[in-house]
C-alpha cells in the first residue's frame, strides 16, 4: 500500500430492491416538486458517509462491517421532505427508528475505528429523489413498508472522482 494508490468516496446504505426502486421512481416522478428525478439505479438510503478515504480504510471498515451483528429492519417511509441547502427532495421516516440509528451509529464507529473523522452531522434518513429542487413544503405520503434485504458499501465514482456508484460490497440483514 502506497501513497500513490488511488483514494476511494465510499458510503455505507442501504440499497433498495428492483420492486421498490420501481415505486421511489414513481414518486420521483410524480411528485410536485421542480428539479429532476434522480435515476432509478442511484435511489439509496446513507447511513454512514467515510467519504474519500484511502484503499486500505476501505478493507479495514469492510472487515468491520464484516464482525457487525446486523439487524432486521423495517422502515416505514411516509414524509417528503427537502434539504434547502443541496436542494434535494427526498422521502424518509416521519417516526424515530432506533434499530436503524442503532446501525448507523455503529457503522459510524467503525469507520473511526478504521482512523477516518466523520463529521457530527446528526444522521437524517432519507432517500433523495429529486435534485434541484427549489422549494418544497413536507408532506406525508401513503407509507411504503422498506424491509431492506441488504446493506451495501458503495463507491461514489472512481479513485475519488465524480461518478456513478458501484456496490463493493453488501450484507444480508439479518435472514432470520
Ligand atoms: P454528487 O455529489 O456527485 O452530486 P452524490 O451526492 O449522489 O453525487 P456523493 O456526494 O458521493 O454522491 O454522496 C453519496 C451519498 O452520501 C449521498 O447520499 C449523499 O447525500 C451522502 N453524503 C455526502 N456527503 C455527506 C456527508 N458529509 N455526511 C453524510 N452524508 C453525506
Ligand atoms: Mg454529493
């Protein structure tokens, strides 16, 4: 391992099944907010962000995520909602989750067990839907019940350049 090796912009999500990623694109689109729907393939849930980080952090926090105990989820997803500042609409839980903070706050403390300083951002679930989007008042949605059956470690582009995102690595959730 060298300096010279190539940084990684990674993300621990949740990363959603074709049948829901069907019904997130339906809202996207449908949804009375200006912007632009993002693409069917990206829709994810972070729930930890190490950022770009170099390629031996990468094995250490998957090793990490490798010795995790993960949970069954169930996500009730019933609130669009907007971030002003990145001008994102997306949608999330109207209700706490505390086996999903739960996650989130141990997948945080992986990754500085692997040496990378997160940001003291408190977590905001969400799955972004549209971008651009300039104004948009709250508002809550007929549910949709997410069991998510996986957890990913994604890379956002390549060797810490802008990108699509490809799945490094995932674990099952808890298949009882
Ligand atoms: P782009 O930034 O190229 O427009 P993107 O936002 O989809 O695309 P990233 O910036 O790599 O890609 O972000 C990946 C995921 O991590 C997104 O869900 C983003 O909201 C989230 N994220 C980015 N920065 C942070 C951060 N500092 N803290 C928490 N989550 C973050
Ligand atoms: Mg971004």
């Amino acid at each position: 391992m060298t300096d010279k090796e190539p940084k990684r912009r990674v993300f621990f999500a949740l990363w959603p099944d074709a049948e829901l990623r069907a019904a997130l694109a339906a809202l996207a689109r449908s949804m009375p907010a200006n912007g632009r729907p993002v693409p069917v393939a990206h829709f994810h849930l972070t729930l930890a962000f190490p950022g770009t980080v170099d390629r031996a952090k990468v094995e250490d926090m998957a090793a990490g995520a490798d010795a995790l105990r993960l949970p069954k989820l169930r996500l009730i997803l019933d609130r669009l909602g907007w971030f002003p500042r990145p001008r994102v609409a997306w949608i999330g839980p109207s209700q706490t989750m505390p086996e999903l903070e739960a996650l989130a706050a141990d997948l945080r403390d992986l990754c500085e067990a692997s040496g990378v300083r997160m940001e003291e951002r408190p977590f905001r679930p969400h799955v972004t839907l549209r971008r651009f989007v300039t104004r948009f008042e709250s508002i809550d949605v007929e549910p949709l019940d997410w069991q998510p059956a996986e957890m990913a470690l994604i890379e956002s582009g390549q060797h810490g350049h802008p990108g699509p995102y490809q799945v490094l690595r995932s674990w099952p959730l808890s298949p009882d």
